[in-house]
C-alpha cells in the first residue's frame, strides 16, 4: 500500500514539470502583453521596449522557461511583474485562505453526502430515496456562484444572517472566521454533497443486500451498527473516488466563489494576474494547486488502504 | 439416534409473504416441524420451495427483506419469535440462536479480521472485554480445527479458503453457546472433499456441545448422513414429515419418492428417474395438491380441487397427500 502511494508520489515531479510548461506556453499565446499592461495609459514605445528588455520578455519561450525553472528549484517563484511583491510569500499568505474554504467545503461534502447517502439507501424506493434522488439531481445542475448569489441576497441583505463578504482569520476570531465561510463553504459544497450523496446510495443500497449484511442480522446486531459500521465502510470504497474528484473540482470552483464572496484568496490573486499576463503568479497558484491536488490524491490511495484490506500488504 | 430431548423449536402454521409488483405473494404456506433439544432437523426441498425462507422466518430477518408474517408461530424457548420485534429479536439472534449460510466467503465481511467479526458477536451479547473476547475467538478458531488460530484471527476473510471460512462461520455462530443452529445449505458451495470435513466438524460440535441443529439441505444424501427427523418441503409448505430410518425405508409423499428416484445408487442397474416439470414460482401455485400437476399418482378431482393438509400417515410421521393410504411408494433403503 504504502509502496503504492511512494510511486504515485515519485511521479510528482513529472507532473509539475509538464504542468508548468503548459500552463507557461498557454500565457504565452494570451494576446496580453505585459510590458504594455506595466507601461500604463498612452505608453511610450520605448518605455514598453525597455520593460521588455528589463524582464526578459523578448527570450524565446524555452529559455525563459527554464529560468523560470532554475529559479523555482531553488524555491524562489519569481516576483510579480506589478507589486513587485515575491509570489511564493504571497502565495503561502493567500493559501490559509483557500484551505479554510476547502476545510470548511470538505466538512459539508462528508457530512451531508454521508448523512443524505444513508437516509437515501435506507427504504430503497420510498420517499426519502426519492426525494434524495430528486434533490441531488437539482443540485448537481446548479450554477454555484448563483447559488452564492442567492445566498447572499437573502441572508446577507434581506436578512442579516451571515456577512456578505471579506474574510476573517482564525487567529482573529474562530466564530467570525467560520461565519464568513459558511456561505462560500456551502455554495462550493452543493453539487459535491449531491454527487457523493447519490453516489453513496447507489453504492450503499447495493451492500446492503450483501450476504454479509444478513450474517450481521442474523448476529443480532443494531441497524445502527450494520449501517455504519459493517455496510458503510465498504460503500464508501466507490465513493473515495468520486469524493477525490470533488476536491480537485472544490480547488477550482473556489476561483469564481472567492470572487462572489470577495474573499481575498489565491483565486482573485490568480484571476488579477492572469488579466494582465503577469506569469510568475500565476505558475506560482498553479504549481501549488497542483501539489494540493497530488496530496489529496495520495490522501485517497491511503484511506483506500484503510477500507479495504486487499490492497494492503 | 434416538431424541429424547425436551421441546426447543415450535414451527407451527409459519406463513410468510413478499410484497411483490401484484400484491402480496405467499413464499410459505402453513410449515410446521419441531426441533428438539440435541436434535439435528433436516429440511429438504429443491431449490425454490421455501427451505431458506423459512429458516429466514424463524428468526425474524424476512422482515428486513420486505416480509411478513401473517400467521404461524414460532415457538423458542417459550417465547412466540413472530411476535417479539426487532430489538428483542436481537437478542437472540446470535446468543441463542446461530446461523450459518450457503456462501461462507461472501457471509463475511471483507472489511474485518475473521476474530474482530467473531468477537463483535460475543461483546455484542456478552459485553465483556475486548481481550476476553478475543481470547475467546481464538479457543473457538482452535475448536472448528483451524491451524494456528491466533494467526488466522487477524486474518481477512479473502486470505481464507471456502472450507476455512464455513469454519469461521460455525465459530462465530457457536460463539455464544446457542442452543440451536440454523445451517442452511453449510456445505452446498464447497468441493465434495471439504463438505465431508465441514460435515463431520458439524457432528463433532453437535455431540460435544449438543447443539440442536436445523439442517437445511437440497441433497437428500447429507440430510441422510446428518439428520434425525427431516421434514420434506415443496412450493413453500412442508409435504412429508418423519424420522430419517421412517421417511428412507418408506416415503408416504410422491414428491419425496420422486426425489428418491432421482438420486443414482451403486449397484442397482437402474435408469434415474427426474420429476417431470419445475417447482412453480410463488403465486402460480396450482390450487388442491401444489404437486399434482407433476405426480404421476395425481387423480383428478381428488388431487387439484381442495388445499390438502398434513394428514397423520404413520408413527410420527406425516404426508400431504390424499392418497397417502393407497399408494406402495419406493423408498431407499433395502431393510
């Protein structure tokens, strides 16, 4: 198992590498110049011509490319071409932002799809099913940031519930730092808690119709216990994979709802730069995502391991 | 083998329903048997007449499949099960009563060690520590012969065999010393060799414990080998009930006839003879005798007019058939 994930792990440079250099070419054929976009309103040709010679911009891609790459294994991202400021620096302040998002988003997903899942599974057929069937359908096809807006709308003007937007941090204050996630937590969640929840029916109907379940039955077991503890945690092999799927989807989705929420995280950093084909934060966000990403699959083989033992040893 | 022991199980009129896309359909109609303490009770029938739903029944579990029982009672113990609900229920499943089933390897759950599966039963009804418990797993793994059992306690059911997993299960099932266990179809899965080892580990644990046993089987050889009494079962009710010497020197019923027929001897030159036709699905019963359409005794307006019941046709022994007095049937045995 845990030579699985070593190799898995092992590949992760590879992916960066590959990553980068698309993301690098990408930005590359936007038709934004940076040196434009630094010169300001009425350039001067020249300025533009001596911004352009400062940063390099006139490199072939590949050379510049593998600067920016040298200067990345010895851990620095480079600056912004803007603020002037170290991306890395900016990058690691931003991520306790997105990672409380994706904390609080991730705590929906498994309690609500593992609570829906269940109340779906139970009478297979009766209403609940239905209505779980019913429900999820319409939340998948949601847009999430209309759903934020929604939110907002109702809770933040109409009823003032929860702040509209900006950002708390922890340190500051738990309470408000978790009331100002809610609404964004929960509009990033909907449409993973319906796929995990519709997933978890699916998948937990059928186990319970395992012989295995009859055995627990027939020991004398509490439903209680043949839910959750002898059906659950083979049920939820399936839907580990669905559920790693809707986290990548979560690092995403965060970029427009940081916008909705004016949440000042890695995605308004991201969406700034790349308006004005500023590269280094925007390999900067990406190459960190990636890693997110890569962990959290890591994270999916291991708890893999844990449910079922045929793929330890 | 002599039974004299006293009254365990009380079958008496069990009938149990499915609700199915037409109404409610009749899985089992009217099944009465008894199992004595120490006994071994065989139940035999071909597939699809009732056999495994009525050992369901008896604990209760057709419930979580959508059944009911309208009528019948089963008497355990003193107490009529039908009429307890689940959490009384639970606290015989298991404790009092253990059960085994046709398919030893998916009867476990993959997702735990063959001990913690064992030792859920006994804290479950026992409540005692978690090392007691296990320490108690492993004396039963030791008891249903399995090598190294403190080993194979931390062993996943995949990493055991069929035969070693029907082991398992009789373990679990005997974990709180039951005083009956329900088999149904123990041995059907496995290779011929290791059902005669499960067969004869059975019989060890029965004399040594003296369990008393319902022995669900489609294999009239394994209920001759194994039973004491065997009632007969066909489209969900209890044809022919007798003592095992009684029901193979002289079966009363056609059906078990028929299915004495049908099993090839040694030595005897004969052709095999197969019942004509198939068992008929719940809810297309014939009406009067649900085997006149398949008997080759059948008469008309005796046989297919009026519902038949179990009719006295000897010494403890009963057969639904209203011709049970006029008909020399052949049995098996050459006394």
């Amino acid at each position: 198992m845990l030579k699985l994930v070593g190799r898995r792990l092992a590949w992760a440079p590879l992916i960066l590498l590959m990553i980068s250099f698309f993301v690098f070419t990408l930005v590359d054929l936007a038709p934004v110049d940076p040196a434009v976009a630094m010169a300001g309103n009425n350039p001067d040709p020249a300025l533009i011509a001596q911004l352009r010679h400062d940063f390099h911009l006139s490199d072939p891609l590949p050379v510049r490319y593998v600067r920016w790459l040298g200067h990345a294994l010895h851990g620095d991202l480079g600056n912004s071409y803007f603020t002037r400021q170290p991306v890395g620096r900016s990058v690691l302040d931003m991520l306790p932002i997105n990672l409380s998002m994706m904390l609080v988003a991730v705590v929906m997903i498994l309690v609500g799809g593992v609570l829906l899942g269940v109340l779906g599974a139970l009478r297979p057929g009766k209403i609940l099913d239905r209505l779980v069937t019913a429900g999820g359908s319409v939340a998948v096809a949601v847009p999430p940031f209309w759903l934020g807006l929604l939110m907002v709308l109702y809770l933040s003007v109409f009823h003032q519930v929860f702040p509209a937007i900006g950002y708390v941090k922890f340190s500051t204050s738990p309470w408000e730092w978790l009331k100002h996630l809610l609404m964004p937590g929960f509009a990033l969640s909907t449409l993973p808690i319906a796929t995990v929840a519709l997933q978890l029916k699916g998948s937990l109907t059928e186990t319970l119709g395992r012989d295995y379940i009859l055995t627990a039955r027939a020991k004398g077991l509490a439903s209680k216990t043949i839910i959750f503890k002898h059906a659950l945690r083979n049920a939820a092999i399936p839907v580990l994979t669905v559920f790693g799927l809707q986290v990548a989807y979560i690092i995403g989705g965060s970029v427009i709802i940081e916008q909705v929420f004016g949440i000042p995280g890695l995605g308004s950093y991201l969406i700034t730069a790349a308006q004005a084909g500023d590269i280094n934060p925007i390999l900067g966000v990406v190459v960190l995502s990636t890693m997110v990403v890569i962990l959290m699959n890591a994270a999916v083989d291991i708890a893999y391991g844990f449910l079922n033992p045929k793929l330890r040893a | 083998m002599t039974v004299d022991g006293a009254l365990l199980l009380d079958v008496d009129g069990l009938t149990v329903e499915f609700n199915g896309p037409n109404g409610w359909v009749r899985a089992v109609e009217d099944v009465s048997f008894q199992v004595h303490a120490g006994e071994i009770v065989g139940l035999v029938g071909e597939s699809g007449s009732g056999k495994t739903v009525t050992s369901l029944g008896v604990l209760g579990l057709t419930r979580a499949q959508g059944g009911r029982m309208p009528h019948g009672r089963v008497v355990f113990e003193g107490t009529d099960l039908v009429t307890l609900d689940d959490k009384a229920l639970n606290r015989i499943r298991g404790r009092r009563i253990g059960m085994v089933f046709q398919q030893p390897i998916r009867s476990l759950n993959p997702a735990f060690t063959i001990g913690e599966q064992i030792a859920e039963t006994i804290r479950h009804h026992e409540g005692i520590s978690r090392s007691d418990a296990w320490a108690r797993t492993v004396t039963l793994l030791d008891k249903v012969h399995i090598p190294e059992p403190a080993k194979r306690a931390r062993q996943f059911p995949h990493e055991f065999s069929g035969g070693m997993c029907q082991r398992a299960m009789i373990a679990m099932a005997l974990s709180c010393s039951p005083s009956l266990l329900i088999a149904d179809e123990p041995t059907t899965a496995l290779d011929v060799t290791v059902q005669a080892v499960v067969l004869d580990l059975m019989r060890e644990i029965q004399a040594e414990t003296g369990v008393a046993i319902l022995f669900i089987s489609h294999d009239l050889g394994v209920i001759a080998d194994m039973a004491d009494t065997v009632a007969v079962m066909y489209a969900g009710q209890v044809v022919e009930r007798a003592s095992v010497e009684e029901l193979f020197i002289s079966p009363r019923h056609p059906y078990t006839a028929g299915l004495m027929a049908a099993v090839p001897r040694v030595g005897q030159g004969r052709q095999l003879v197969a019942i004509e036709g198939n068992v008929p699905d719940p809810g297309n019963y014939p009406t009067g005798c649900r085997f006149h359409n398949r008997c080759e005794h059948a008469v008309a307006m005796r046989c297919d007019t009026d519902l038949i019941p179990l009719l006295p046709a000897g010494e403890a022994h009963d057969s639904r058939c209203v011709r049970t007095s006029e008909l020399m049937l052949e049995g098996v045995v050459v006394a």
